[in-house]
C-alpha cells in the first residue's frame, strides 16, 4: 500500500521526513491523531533493516499512542518518532539538537519523549533547540526516565489479569517469563521478584541476563527458546510483532502482558490468542504508565511523582473494566479496548463540531 493510501486508512494527520547530513540524522515524525490534543510519544532509535521498516514502525506506534492516550483518560493524541540509528555511532548531542530543530518546527504539534534507544539526555538535547520535550531529568523539574513507571503500571495491569484468571491477584509461586530485560523489563522483573514469583529471562545482552540472574533468582534462556516457555504469565518487553502465525501455536502460557508496543502483528493475531484462552491485556493499556507519568509534566504546576504514580495504578481499574464489558459483550479485550479509545476520540470531536455549528 502507498504512504498516502495507509495514512488515510488509518487515518494519520501528518508524517514528517527529516535529515541532516552534517548531524547524521535520519528520522521520521508521524503525528497520528490530535482530537484530544498534542500529539504525545516517544523517541525511538535503533537500526532498520529498510526504510520501509521504519514506516511501518513509525506509522504503527504512533497510532498505539493515540490509543494508549484516549484509554487512559489523557488529554493527548498520539505521535512518536524514530531515528534510524547510524552505522557508525553519532554524536548525539549534535543529532537530537538537529531532531530538536525538526521538532520545532511543528510548533508543538508533537511533544518528545524517551523511548527504546533514547534517554533523559537525548531529551536535554532536543529542548536545546526545542520548547517541547518531557521525560526531563528531575534536576529540570522533570519526571525523568519514565521506565519505572510503566513497569509499575504493568505490575498493577497484570494484578486485574491474575484476578481475571485465577480470581485473586497473588504473584507467589507462578511463573513469569520476560522477554526483553531492557529499562521497563528489568524495572518489572525487580517487581515481579518481589512479589515471589519464579522468573525465565532472556535478552539479547547477555549481561543484562546475567544481572538478573545474579539478583532475582531469575532463570536464563537462549532469546529464541523464551516464548516457548512453560509459564502463568508472559509478560514481553522488547520489540513488537512478535505474536504471529508462527509464534502463536507454541506459546504456553495463560495470561500475556507487557511493555513492548504493538504485540501483535495483527489484530487477527489478538483474535488467535482469545480462541486458545489466552487472556491478552492489550499492549497500550497495560504499558500507559510511561506515558501517564511524563504527562504530569505538562499538567498544573510541577511535576509530582505521587500523583503520576496514582494515576498509572488506575490502569488495574481500567483492565478490570476492560475484561468485564469484553466478557458481557462476547468480544476480545483487543477489540474492545480499541473500540473505546476510538469512542471516546469521536465523542470529543463530534462535541467540538457541535460547539463550532452553534
């Protein structure tokens, strides 16, 4: 399908295509849907097989991230931003300055934070030449790096799955498997270990593996044996796509829930999960507390921890609900929960055109 022709079917508002020669930088912008607001989300870097595959990544996270807003209740649309990560490592101040300039440009439409590559660092850079940013360092009056937070608000997301499944939220003695050790899949592991359960990790740094090893007790597989695994809960955080036709089949576990965006490769793949029993909390209502937490930074006065931290255990109250009006209306939370974001999306659009006709 052409760029154009996806925008329009998924209803995209704008992708931006940015490059500097002289800062190394190639990134692109997609602003997916702005109703409820500035378009709010991540920055992501890593290396691309292709540009196309960049695309697809941009144009698929930014539109979980209108979702992600619009279910939890946030004031924001959603927009995300991926920097194709150069052969060579950058300078990185003279990169994100240079993103930070493009960000700029849309003056506010698309408001940055860290994502998977990026730190509160990058972010410093970006406001260098930018009003816009959050996920700031603390010193800055900022939340600072939000992967703690979303590892608690998928720790309390996977409480209402527990109590789902097995009617009492009790992680002691069940078996979490995560792939992905990364800022929010280790955070969750340190959670989860608390909690007394028995953790199976795997991750492409073998250090990271190793740590967690060393600290939690957890045991360590080959990267490409973890979703085989026998498990109560698989709780992915690390790329996206990974439950497809092939990985579906032999996926042995109960309940799934995790930090990594777009899980499923598509929505049919969700449908697949439902029909083996698989309770499925969908990635961008489990994974919200990140983004719940560097909205703070934009709310009244400064940033308040506690009051992010409130706000992100609200994602138990809202899977709740979510699992019981899937159950009575007999459909997959997946397709629910999109259901509702977009409902509330046109809900406030169709108001602000009756405000505009009166």
């Amino acid at each position: 399908m052409a760029l154009f022709e996806r925008m329009q079917a998924e209803d995209h508002e704008q992708v931006v295509f940015c490059t500097d020669r002289n800062a190394g930088l190639t990134a692109l912008i997609a602003i997916h849907d702005t109703t409820l607001g500035p378009a709010l989300g991540g920055i992501r870097m890593r290396a691309y097989a292709s540009e196309d595959d960049a695309v697809t990544d941009v144009l698929r996270l930014s539109q979980a991230m209108t979702y992600k807003a619009s279910l939890a209740g946030l004031e924001y649309g959603g927009g995300k931003a991926v920097v194709i990560a150069p052969e060579t490592p950058p300078n990185r101040e003279v990169l994100f300055r240079a993103l930070g300039r493009a960000i700029e440009s849309l003056a506010g439409r698309y408001i940055p934070t860290e994502d998977m590559g990026t730190t509160t660092v990058d972010i410093e850079h970006v406001r260098a030449e930018s009003r816009f940013g959050v996920g700031r360092a603390e010193v800055f009056g900022g939340g600072g790096d939000p992967s703690p937070m979303t590892a608690w608000g998928i720790f309390c997301g996977l409480r209402a799955c527990l109590e789902e499944t097995d009617g009492k939220a009790e992680f002691q003695g069940l078996t979490v498997v995560l792939p992905g050790l990364g800022k929010v899949g280790y955070s969750l592991a340190q959670y989860l270990h608390q909690a007394g359960a028995r953790l199976i990790v795997a991750d492409v740094d073998a250090a990271r593996a190793n740590k967690a090893q060393t600290e939690l007790s957890a045991e360590v597989v080959d990267p490409t044996d973890i979703l085989t695994q026998q498990c109560d809960i698989l709780a992915p955080c690390a790329a996206g796509g990974i439950f497809n036709p092939e990985t579906i089949p032999q996926l042995r576990c109960r309940i799934i829930g995790g930090g990594a965006n777009n899980q499923l490769l598509t929505e049919e793949d969700g449908d697949a999960l439902h029909a083996r029993g698989i309770l499925y909390a969908p990635d961008f209502a489990i994974n919200a507390g990140g983004l719940i937490n560097v909205a703070d930074e934009l709310g009244p006065g400064s940033y308040r921890r506690e009051r992010a931290k409130a706000k992100t255990e609200q994602i138990y109250s809202t899977l709740k609900a979510l699992f019981a009006q899937a159950r009575q209306r007999d459909v997959p939370p997946h397709r629910l929960a999109v259901t509702l974001a977009q409902e509330r999306i046109q809900a406030v659009r169709n108001l602000r055109r009756l405000n505009a006709a009166s």
